[in-house]
C-alpha cells in the first residue's frame, strides 16, 4: 500500500451555520494522490464507507453493495467505481487536457479535506473525507466508520472505539501527523 502521506496540510477550524465547528485538513489535488486515496477506500474498506454527495437540502449516504468489480481512470481524468449489475458512479479527479478549459475547472476538483466534525461541546462526532469541484460544489462526501454509530448505521448503545482503525491509519498518513487522541472523547449522538 502506498503512503498518501501529502506535504503537510495545516488544519483549520470551520464554524457551520447551525454553530457547531468542523476541524479540516487540506489535501492535494493532483490526480495521482486522489487516484490512490479513493482506490485504496473503495477497493480495501469498501464494506465500512457510507458515501454519496452531500448538498444543502439533501444527503445521500450509500453504501457498497461489494468490493467494486473494477476502478478505472480515464484520459478524461475521471476515475470509475463499477460493481457491475449495481452500478457505477464517475468521479472527476482532475480533467484530461483535451477538455474545454472552462469545463477542466468546473468539473475538477478544487478542494479535498479531512474532516472531523465536532458536536456542541466540540467532542468528535463524524470523520470523513470530502471533495468539491471547481464551482464549490460537493463532488462526494466518504463517512469513515464512526464509533458512535453501529455497522448497521443505528445510534450505538456504547461507543465502539475499534471502529477508528481507518481514520486512525489514515490521518497520519495523510496529514504527516500523529492522532491526537481526541477522538475518542466523543459523547455519542441523542436518541429520539
């Protein structure tokens, strides 16, 4: 497995509209380190991501059916994630040089993050790896496994810390930093 280890992204806080606070961390754009980030997720931990676009007024969270049959990448710069009878999706990770210039920037990528979010007391509450084109819009959001949430994507009763392995092996290769421990202070989510 390679490292995707990036040239050490500097984390900053983001403040949301409904006042809780996201912790972020820049990583690169090119097409090779995103190629290798979202082929080694979808091929190796396939079964633990929930995925999908995540816009203002609607959140779709899927998960895999089963390991992707294949994952291509095209000169047009968008890598594939097939499983065959249950579909596909294409993601642009950055545009082929045959593309219009205009269409290479909107559909490219212009931002791609580590994400914790953080609850109204500022404890861990969501870990995940998003991407936005070149408009800013969100191109895909990838949840990894959360440990106040069951595999089955219920509230769990107690938290199950052995659900950070990913962003546990993720983080640092990916930041050039270790975990800083904090991610296990999460308090859970409220049941209705």
């Amino acid at each position: 497995m390679a490292i995707l280890h990036s040239s050490g992204p500097v984390e900053k806080q983001i403040t949301l509209v409904d006042g809780r606070t996201e912790e972020v961390w820049p990583l690169p754009l090119d097409r090779e380190f995103l190629r290798s980030l979202f082929t080694e997720l979808f091929e190796e931990h396939w079964d633990q991501l929930t995925w999908g676009p995540i816009i203002q007024g609607a959140a779709y969270e899927l998960r895999c059916p089963r390991k992707p049959e294949s994952i291509t990448f095209t000169d047009f710069g968008y890598l594939t994630i097939h499983w065959g009878a249950q579909g596909h999706f294409h993601l642009c990770i950055g545009a082929g040089t045959d593309m219009a210039p205009e269409l290479a920037r909107q559909r490219s990528p212009s931002r791609v993050e580590l994400v914790r979010r953080l609850d109204a007391e500022e404890h861990p509450i969501s870990w995940s790896i998003r991407m936005f084109n070149g408009n800013g819009d969100p191109q895909i959001t990838i949840f990894l496994p959360n440990p106040l949430l069951s595999p089955e994507d219920s509230i769990a009763e107690q938290p199950d810390w052995d659900r950070l392995a990913l962003w546990n092996s993720l983080f640092p290769r990916l930041t050039g930093h270790p975990t800083d421990g904090r991610d296990r202070l999460g308090k859970g989510y409220v049941k209705n």
